[in-house]
C-alpha cells in the first residue's frame, strides 16, 4: 500500500512538472503579427525583396512573428505610408522622402546632384550618413534601415550625342528634379507619372529625367530612344523602411535583434536589387531601339558645375534652420570620392 501511495506521488509530481514545463512555453508561443506596407506593385522586384524581408523574419524568429504584406498601397497611400508608420495604421512602411517636402531637410542634401553612380553606392552612402547625423526629422519611427534608387538620367524621344542638345526641349520633371532640368536648358514640364506615356506620344514632353527603370515599369522604352549616361548629375531617390515607434519598443529584445539583423543584411540586396533593374530596363529600351550615349568626361564636369547653384541653395537652406548642411553636404561628397 505505501509502495502503491510512493508510485503515485511521483506520477503525481511528473504530471505536475510536465505542465510547469509547458506554460512557458506556450506562452512564448505566442505571436506578434505586423503589417507591413509597400508602395510598389506586388509583382515588382522591390515588393518581392520586401516580402522576401517579411519571410526572413518569421523563419529567424520561428514564427513568433507573423507579417501581413501588402503591396501597392493597398493599406496606406503611397503618400501616406510614412505618416500610416507614424500613426499605427500600419507597424512597417516602405516610403520615399521625396513625397513629403520639407519633413526631411537635411536629408534632401544626399538627393541632390552630387554624382551617385548606382544604387549600391548611393544606399551605402545614405546609411553611413544616417549613422553619423541621425537627424531628429526621423525621431517620430523606428528607422530599420535606408536606400537609394539608381541616378536619373536625360531619358529622350531623339538621341543627344552632347548636353547642349538639351536647351528648349520639354521635360517632364517634377519637385527638385525641375530645378535640374533647367540649369540644364531645357523645360520643365508637370505631367503626373501616370500620364507620361501619352504626353510622350503628343509631344507634349520630348523626355523624362528618372531613373533608368521607369523605361520598363512605365513601358516609356517602346518610346523613347537616347539615355544620356551623365554622371556629372547623378541625383537619386531616397527611400526607407521604417517601423512605428510603440510597436517597435513594444517588441521583445531577441525580437528586435532579429528584425535588426535581417534588416541591416537587407540594406546591400535591395540596393542590388535595384541596380538589377536599372539593367534590365535599359536592355529592354535598347531591344525597342534606344541608344545610350555615355557623356565625355568634359560635358560631365561642366554638368557638375552647372549643379553647383542647386548645392549652394541647399545649403543656405539648411543654414536658415539650424541645421548641419555643410557639414551633411561635405560628408556626401567625401564618401563618394573615398567610394567610388
């Protein structure tokens, strides 16, 4: 009877381990689920990068984290998808800061033409910038980590063998990038992005300057037939990926650690990403008929000198407001010559 009373204690004391064991456990089960908006088409390369980004972190995470994608400014505008990070509409948004001027001052100096030749070193000039600055125009996110398009290019319906080719045509620019297309003698005309293709098709714009992969998203390649290749310009879009502060603080450390590590790995595969887009835009203008027609370097350095008002004006901007432009605009070109 006393062996019988001992066999059951122990069943008993067993059983009862089992199950202390196993709350934890279960409580770390538990799934944090986040959603994360991009402004780009789901079938992009850019969203499938992100989505790519979202996987990662559920497998590292062991599924701890759930993400829900959504591509296309299907949850927040693309506008909007910053201040949708802001707010809590949506925890982490893919978002330029061109949509929003004058939220990112000093960060407009890394956008101007300063000679960035891809992506990849206009992404790894902009993350080492935001190491050194961290600009409190960012204090309101979490920022996981920054890009860069590739740079813009004189994109047009005729082919220019020279800049001075340039004076009087129409082109459709937009924001700063207008400012460009004047200093360089041509016109700037405001056609929404949506509209481009017909306004090329009437002559109402004789060219575009962006980035080399609008010839295929925008299909402007079965149009348009010569690509300056200036790198005295060398103006790109800045983007990033940023993260709603709450949520962010909210996380569990190891959490964090895991969205910062595949997030840091990201920085290098989205900027290559980008470039390989870039690529393969031209190759499908060049398939239409387009020629390339790659600017000597004495036309490039007059460009460079014709950009030098747009530099001097940002930094008589930043002065105004008390922030460190010239020091922001000397640490980007330095980089870029210790980088080239």
């Amino acid at each position: 009877m006393k062996n019988r009373n001992r066999s059951c204690f122990v069943l008993l004391f067993v059983v009862l381990c089992v199950f202390v064991l196993a709350c934890p456990a279960q409580s770390q089960e538990k799934v944090i689920r986040l959603k994360y908006t991009v402004f780009s088409p789901p079938m992009s390369r850019l969203a499938g990068v992100a989505e790519q980004w979202c996987k990662e972190v559920e497998k590292r995470s062991n599924g701890r984290v759930k993400i829900a994608f959504f591509a296309g400014g299907t949850l927040v505008p693309a506008p909007q998808s910053y201040e949708g990070a802001v707010r809590g509409i949506t925890d982490i948004s893919l978002t330029a800061q061109q949509w929003m001027a004058g939220r990112f001052p000093l960060t407009e100096g890394v956008a101007l033409p300063i000679g960035v030749k891809n992506a990849v070193q206009g992404t790894k000039l902009i993350n080492a910038w935001y190491q050194k600055f961290r600009p409190k125009e960012y204090d309101d996110v979490k920022v996981l980590y920054m890009f860069t398009s590739g740079p813009s290019h004189f994109m047009t319906l005729k082919q220019l063998t020279s800049i001075k080719q340039l004076k009087g045509l129409k082109i459709r620019a937009a924001g700063e990038t207008s400012k460009i297309v004047s200093v360089m003698g041509a016109v700037p005309v405001s056609v929404p992005i949506s509209d481009a293709y017909e306004a090329f098709q009437r002559g109402v714009c004789e060219g575009v300057l962006l980035a080399a992969e609008t010839l295929k998203a925008f299909r402007w390649g079965d149009l348009l037939k010569g690509l300056q290749w200036n790198e005295g310009i060398g103006s790109i879009s800045t983007l990033l990926v940023v993260m709603n502060k709450q949520k962010w603080n909210n996380l569990p450390p190891d959490i964090q650690k895991i969205i910062q590590q595949v997030s840091d790995e990201w920085i290098e595969k989205t900027a290559t990403a980008w470039d390989d887009i870039d690529r393969e835009a031209i190759e499908f203008a060049k398939s239409k008929g387009m020629k390339v027609y790659r600017i000597p370097k004495e036309e490039e350095a007059i460009t460079a000198q014709k950009m030098k008002p747009l530099l001097d004006a940002y930094l008589v901007n930043m002065k105004k407001q008390g922030l460190p432009g010239e020091e922001s605009l000397k640490f980007c070109l330095d980089f870029l010559k210790a980088n080239p």
